[in-house]
C-alpha cells in the first residue's frame, strides 16, 4: 500500500460516507418513514438513536467501504474520472444489488418502495466516490 492509494481511500471514505448520509437525510429518512415494512416501535428497537451510535464501529465501517472502494477501482485500472464512473457503477449495481435484494428477500427490513430507493442512493453514492477515486488515483505519475 502506498501513501497515494492511502490519501485516495481516506478521502473516498469521507466522500462515500457524506454521500450516503446526505442520501438518508434528505430522501430515504422520509420515504422509509412513508413506506415502512415493520411497525415503528419494532424500528426503533432495530435501530440505535444517534447519540447512542458505536463510534469506533461506524469508522470501522465507513473505513472499510472507502478502501473496497479504491482498492476496486486500483484493481480496475480506472484512472480517471470518466473510467471510474463506468467501473465504479457496474461495482456498485452489482454490490448493492445483492445486498439490497438479498435483504429484501430474506427480511423484513426493507418494503418493496424502499428497496429500490435504497439502491438508487446507494449506487449513486458508491459511482460517485468510485469515479473520484479512480481520479485520485490517475493523477500525477504512474504507479
């Protein structure tokens, strides 16, 4: 690992992470409110309040889907903005297809309206900070 692919996955973790936190503010907050798959009493005990998040496991995870990431898009030879969106959003359909879909399929954690706005924001999020990876990591001298 080298000190580019290291800058390139801290600040694709802050991206992806600010992309999805934006997502679930401004659009899935409300529609999982408008299109629950469980009662909200069975929600809320599913889900932490925000001041009682487990900080070290939300930098452990927000860390980890930065680095896959990169490490995709390093493995995918994109080296550019354009490359990285193509690579980043063929990962990411495919990614949060199987999770999204698997969890729709075999739980009860998303309706069926909430599971494909999930996977809407989720691969924008992820297409987005693949495409400014691979930028990052197509910039100045070749590896």
């Amino acid at each position: 690992m080298n000190k580019k692919f290291l800058i390139t996955g801290l600040i694709t973790t802050v991206i992806n992470l600010l992309l999805n936190a934006g997502a679930y503010l401004f659009i899935l907050k409300d529609i999982y409110q408008s299109h629950p798959a469980i009662s909200e009493d069975f929600m809320k005990q599913l889900h932490r309040k925000p001041d009682q998040l487990i900080v070290w496991a939300m930098v452990i995870t927000s860390l980890a889907m930065g680095f896959l990431i990169t490490t995709v898009m390093k493995w995918s030879g994109a080296k550019t903005f354009f490359s990285g969106l193509k690579n980043g959003f063929i990962f990411a359909f495919l990614f949060w297809g199987s999770v999204n879909f698997g969890l729709y399929a075999s739980s009860n954690f998303f309706s069926q309206a909430t599971v494909f706005v999930d996977y809407a924001c989720s691969v924008s999020a992820m297409t987005i900070s693949g495409s400014i990876a691979a930028w990052l990591l197509g910039r100045g001298k070749a590896n």
